[in-house]
C-alpha cells in the first residue's frame, strides 16, 4: 500500500460551524492512488483552495493498490464526522458491483455523494520511439499490428478494473484487437515505464500524459468517447473508427467527491458548498482544462445519486463486454 501525506494550509482561518472542524482537525482527501498520476494532481490541485473556502488545514493522504479500491475501502470505513472525503471513480462507483462478488463494501451504502467534480476522456498515447520503429503512425495500424502480433503491444493501466482496464478490454472485443493489459498500482507507474519503452502504450486520463505529449515522448492516437475534444481536435474519436466494430464504443470517466456513508447532512452539505465554490473559480477550472479534465460539480448530493444510477447500464454492458474481472 502507498501512503503519503502533505498538509496544505489556508492563510486564514474563517469561522467554522461544524463541531468536528471546529475542533482543529484537518480534511482529509483519500486519492486511492499513488502519487504522480492524473487522480493525484487532481487532488492536490483541489487541496490548495479548499482551506480558503472550508477555513480549515486540508491534507492528501494517497492509498494506492487495486484499481483504486483500496482508497475507497478505507474512505467507506473512515471518520463520518465531515473531516474526510475521496476522489472515487466511476468505474468504482458503477462497474465494480459488477466485476466482483466479494467487494468489502457496498458503493451504494457505504460511501456517501457529495459532488461530481470532473469529466473527461481516456487518451491513447504510445510510446513515440516504438511507434516510429513499429510503424504505429495511426490507431488503425496499432489495431492491426496487434492483431497479427497477439498481446505483443502491451499497455498499462494504473490497475484491475479501472476505466482504463474496461475501456482497452472492450476495444479488444469490439475490434478483434490482441492488446496486453499490464495493471499497474497507479498512473504515475506505468507512466514511468511507458517512457522507459518498458510498455508500449496507455489508454488514460489526460492530465499526467499530456506534458509527455507535448515534449513528444508520447504519440497520441485516439480518444475513448464517440466524439473528438475540443483541445485535441485533430486526435480521432472511436465514431472515427466505425469500421473497425467501434461504431458504439463511447467511453467518458468521470471522477466525484464522497463520503463515508453515514456523515451527517450538515457535513455532507457543508462539504458539498466549499467543492462548488472551488468548481467555480476561473483558475480551477483554466488549471485543470489543458490537462484535459472539465470541470463539472452537482446542484446538490442529490444530483450526484442520479448520475451514479444512469451511468451504471452503461458500465454494467462494458464489464460483461471486456469480461473484466477484480481478482
């Protein structure tokens, strides 16, 4: 398990009314993977502004391992007293009840909503020395060098049963592809060895491979929802690649903010205040665009539950499709 924690300070403290807070303890985020990935920069980015809004010290505290589950057990099983919250994916929201039987907790029980705070999709990167000697100048001439070369193009993933694990399962599928999928215990190590040559290529989100894209270590070949982006457009979408049976593949994360289950309401909306009035700030959301996350946050709580019951037909069809499976 990795653990690591920073504190973060506001440069001034406001009145509190929550007694817990008001007692000095700090806010804990859990970002249930390692330090360096996209989730990490996600929270860190997060934690400098909310001591302003909460009036409270605001500390990272990253439990990395098992696709993110092990961040998400400890958050189900942390203080429900509105000193901590987690960055909990969709994939651990609405695939995971399907991909296992043995979950140690219930998403549904045990882990409260407080806001959605970002959406985004995956990007396919590949190693840029690789492709120029395997000739992987587009996506269709990885597809297609991977089915004559089975599970010769191996691709990272920051673990089992992460968006990403789905996302390159059901390309496979879909697409007759022969693609290795290699779990790591988080983004920022497979990022490690995809610059290494040690993989050939990630399907991720956007923020911590974009730097690598730019400074032209990583190739960018397609993006996993149906529709291009707008800070990519030249990079093709999967309605791109109809002809390749990926006619129907539209693959968007999404990241929220929980809570353990069982945090009072006074905490839950309190908590829920302070993420939106972060989720407004110019800078937030101009910090967070370039590295390819939007900026979204809920109405209310409420709104969160509604997402999380319409996405997860959709994510239920794409485990039962990639035949992805928490060990």
């Amino acid at each position: 398990m990795t653990q690591r924690r920073s504190l973060i300070l506001g440069a001034a403290a406001l009145p509190l009314s929550t007694p817990a807070l008001a007692q000095g303890r700090p806010l804990r985020i859990i970002v249930p993977f390692p330090p360096g990935g996209a989730v990490d920069i996600l929270g860190r980015v997060l934690a400098e502004r909310l001591p302003a809004a909460l009036g409270t010290p605001v500390v990272v505290e990253n439990r990395g391992g098992a696709g993110g589950l092990i961040g998400a057990d400890a958050l189900a099983k942390g203080d429900r007293d509105g000193t901590m919250i987690g960055l909990i994916s969709v994939t651990t929201l609405c695939a995971f009840p399907f991909m296992t039987s043995r979950l140690p907790f219930n998403p549904r029980t045990d882990l409260a909503p407080v806001t959605q705070i970002t959406d985004g999709a995956l990007l396919c990167v590949v190693n840029a020395e690789r492709a120029r000697q395997q000739g992987w100048t587009d996506f269709r001439r990885l597809i297609a060098w991977s089915r004559a070369n089975p599970e010769q193009v191996k691709m990272g993933s920051s673990g089992t049963g992460t968006t990403s694990h789905i996302n390159i399962e059901a390309i496979n599928a879909e697409a007759n592809a022969k693609i290795l999928h290699v779990p790591y215990r988080g983004g920022g190590p497979a990022i490690t060895d995809l610059l290494a040559g040690t993989i050939d290529m990630m399907f991720d989100v956007m923020p911590a491979l974009m730097p690598h894209v730019t400074a032209g270590r990583f190739l960018p070949l397609a993006v996993s929802s149906a529709a291009r982006l707008s800070i990519l457009p030249e990079v093709p979408g999967m309605a791109d690649f109809a002809d390749l049976g990926l006619g129907r593949h539209d693959v968007v994360t999404w990241n929220a903010v929980m809570a353990p289950g069982g945090t009072p309401p006074e905490h839950i909306q309190r908590l829920h205040a302070a993420i939106r009035s972060v989720g407004a700030q110019a800078d937030f959301v101009e910090r967070l665009k370039p590295l390819g996350y939007g900026t979204v946050t809920s109405e209310a709580p409420a709104a969160l539950t509604a997402l999380i019951e319409r996405d997860t037909p959709n994510w239920q069809r794409l485990v039962q499709l990639s035949g992805a499976r928490l060990e």
